[in-house]
C-alpha cells in the first residue's frame, strides 16, 4: 500500500459509494471487507445489545445498539484519518498498515461488550473481566479474526493490543490508541451525539463536531493529539456536552435506581452465573437468565422492578453531592461496593426500627459514585503565530472548572433509594442524615 489515501475505505469515504444510512443522516461506506465483518455472528450480537441499556426505562426513544454506535466509530475514524493524513507529522509517525489498524479497531472497539456492562463493571467484583480484555475472544477465536488476517493482512493480537491500550511500545501506537480513548476519540464523539439523538435531548449536540475534527492535529511529543486553536471552542463544548449529558441523562435519579437495583441483583447472583456464557448474550437473554437464576428471591424482587410487565422503581430518598451535604457525600462517594451493600443493610435495620415496621436488607440501596473516575480532559492547543502548544487547560477557564475539578463530584451524586412501600415513612424522616451517619460508622467499625 502507498499511503494513507490508498486505504480502500477512505476511497470508499470520497466516492459515497457502498453506503449504509445511520441516524442523524449520516452515510457510512462498506467495502466488501468491512462488510463480512459486520455480517459475522460476533458483530451481529452488538444490534441486539442497547448502547444505553437502563436509560431507556427514563428516555423510551433510548434504545439504539451498539451495532449502529459502532458504525458510528467507524466512520468519524475515516473523518480523523482523511484530517490527519494532510499533517505531515502524523504522515512520519503512522504508516498506512497502522491507519489501517486503527479502521478495524475501531469498527470492532465494542465487540466484548454485554448487555448493561458498564454498572456491571464499575462494582469492581472478582472474576468479572474488563469488556476490553473479554473482547479478545470474539476477536482471536472467531470468523472476526480470520477475516482480519486474510482481508486486512492484520493480526488480531494487533487490534486487541490497540484496544486494550496498555504497554503501547511507540509515539504511533500511543497516538492511534488516543484517537480509540482520549480526551477527543471518536467514541465519545459518536456517543455524546448519537445518545442525544435517540434520548430526545439537545445537550450531546451542542458542539461543532465538523470544526473539531478540521482541527485536529498532534501535539508537540507527537505521541497524542492536539487541536489548532480554531477547535478551542469547539472543544470546550465538547466537555460541556459530556457534562450535561451525564447530569441529565447517564445520571439521571430514575436511571440510576434502576441501575442500583440491577447491579444489587446482580452482586447477589453472578458468582453462581458462567459469566463466559452469561457476558455472551443479548439484552433479552441476559436479563432472563438472571431472573430465572433469581426465582422468588430477593434479586428476583428487584429484577421484577426493573424489567417485569409494569416498572417498579425505588424512589429517591435522600441525595449528597460536593455541594450538598458534602460530609456525607465524601464518607460514600467511591467505596467498594460490597462495603455500600453491608453501609445499605446496615441502615436498613437501623430504619426499621426508627419507623416500627420491617425493611428488608434490600430494601434500601445506596448508589454511589465508582472508585473510578472519569477521564480528564488533558488536550494541548496549538497557536500557528506563535509556533506553541499550550494546554487546554490553561487557556479555558471551561475546561479548568469541568475537568481539573473532576466534574464527578457534581454530576454524579451519592444517592439512598428505598423500595415504594417505606418510601413516605423515610421521607417524614427529618433525622434522615443523622441516621445514615450512624449507618457508615458501624459499617467502618
């Protein structure tokens, strides 16, 4: 292969030939190969796995795949790679077989997901793997990896040494990995859009995603990307747009009792599950094999709530974020989730006897921010006059405020959900906080 333009899909890209039509109108090329990629059993699963799993019981519209996400990635690595070929420095870093790496990584970026993986994976648990690490057996045993090595001449250790980001050797690699997940990468650029499309809201729309891309370049290390200083604003609403998109969406209270009442039922259950077999389904297969697991119990009570015939939620207690009762928020905020579940039982004895009636352990779940936080928004602008980058950071009071300060503190509050029945006589509560204190202090003794 000669250069970069040579690759048959970004030829593909130019002639609009060979197109599939995603929502908001936007045409995607296939070429014959990328074609029998996505028609393999391994991609197909993904158009039966939902981007946004729970949030569909709070924005209905919510359901698209992460088959139509994963075109998605697809198509803006094009976009990138047609911006980024014009620089000369990325020309001497990344030769053509390696953009054509980052092209299959991306198309198949989603490949290890399950259903409602990402609440399954922020508990942490023993035995339950990273999406990106369960991902290398659909690539490496499968028809997906025998088409890469015999259309793409690619070796699928490639893709999933890419995907997985760690121990990357040279600058490209690091650059080609930062396009995958970085501050700017073409998967939050697809999901804070295309979320906002299905879910009926402006928020993941409101930055200009044509003038971002036109300003892509790489930083001064040569090792990540950059943005000329045409992208600045651009990019600050970029962050804005995540921000807002996880306060009203991703955050939602509704989303995330439903949320906390499936990862509950979830910790009850999967070390009896084959997780192997279980990560491997659909979202409908998914969700009754645990409840058949569940039967008549407790985590079956909370499945019920959750996706029976008629949508059971817990209701909001209480709420504490940095600015809400910040002691609490601090004492629960990114604890371990089975020290929340003891934190929750504890408290449900100690209500059952502030309120003479019994609570059952599950009754009462305390949904907390993960020990994980999210990325931040490290991204250095390029000044042409002045021949100087400068970070992001340092040029945007934006960008200072929502990602130095960790917008996780604000957007993603300790939350107490309690089941219907007891919901008023906590709420009559007026000594709510004091008793949660006494809750996290006997779970600490």
């Amino acid at each position: 292969m000669g250069t970069i333009q040579d690759i048959p899909e970004l030829r593909a890209c130019d002639e609009q030939r060979q197109l599939v039509r995603i929502p908001p109108e936007l045409d995607v090329p296939l070429t014959d190969r990328v074609r029998r990629l996505i028609d393999t059993m391994e991609f197909r699963r993904l158009a039966r796995v939902s981007q946004l799993g729970l949030v569909s019981l709070v924005y209905p519209a919510a359901n698209h795949t992460r088959f139509e996400h994963s075109l998605g990635v697809y198509r803006l690595a094009l976009l990138f790679l047609k911006r980024l070929e014009t620089d000369d420095l990325f020309r001497r870093i990344v030769r053509p077989e390696e953009a054509e790496l980052l092209i299959a990584a991306a198309l198949l970026h989603d490949l290890g997901h399950w259903p409602f993986c990402h609440p399954i994976e922020d508990l942490q648990l023993p035995g339950v793997p990273r999406h990106e690490l369960f991902a290398s057996s659909f690539i490496l045993e499968s028809e997906v990896g025998e088409l890469l090595r015999e259309e793409w001449s690619i070796s699928p250790r490639d893709v999933v040494h890419l995907l997985h980001g760690a121990s990357l050797q040279t600058s490209g690699e690091r650059l080609l990995a930062g396009i995958l997940s970085g501050p700017i990468d073409i998967d939050k650029m697809d999901y804070l859009y295309r979320d906002s499309v299905h879910a009926g809201v402006p928020y993941g729309r409101n930055f200009d995603q044509h003038r971002l891309v036109k300003s892509l370049c790489v930083n001064e290390a040569g090792d990540g990307l950059a943005i000329t200083e045409k992208g600045k604003t651009a990019a600050e609403l970029m962050l804005f747009a995540r921000y807002v998109m996880f306060s009203e969406v991703y955050w939602h209270h509704a989303v995330r009792s439903a949320t906390a009442m499936l990862q509950r039922a979830f910790y009850h259950l999967y070390s009896r599950q084959d997780l192997d077999v279980l990560f491997r389904q659909t979202d409908w297969d998914f969700v009754q094999m645990l409840r058949r697991a569940a039967g008549d119990s407790a985590a079956g009570t909370l499945l019920e709530g959750v996706f029976g015939t008629q949508r059971c939620l817990f209701k909001r207690v209480a709420q504490y974020s940095a600015i809400e009762n910040e002691e609490l928020y601090r004492r629960l905020a990114r604890r371990p989730y089975p020290w929340l579940t003891i934190c929750g039982e504890i408290l449900a004895t100690i209500l059952s006897a502030r309120i003479k009636k019994v609570v059952a352990p599950f009754e009462v779940l305390i949904d907390a921010p993960p020990v994980h936080k999210e990325i931040e928004f490290h991204v250095d602008v390029f000044f042409p006059k002045e021949q100087r980058y400068r970070p992001l950071v340092q040029v945007s009071p934006v960008v200072k405020a929502l990602a130095q300060q960790q917008f996780d503190d604000y957007v993603k509050r300790v939350r107490i959900f309690a089941a219907p029945r007891i919901y008023e006589d906590l709420l009559a509560l007026r000594d709510f906080a004091d008793l949660v204190h006494a809750a996290v202090d006997e779970a600490d003794s």
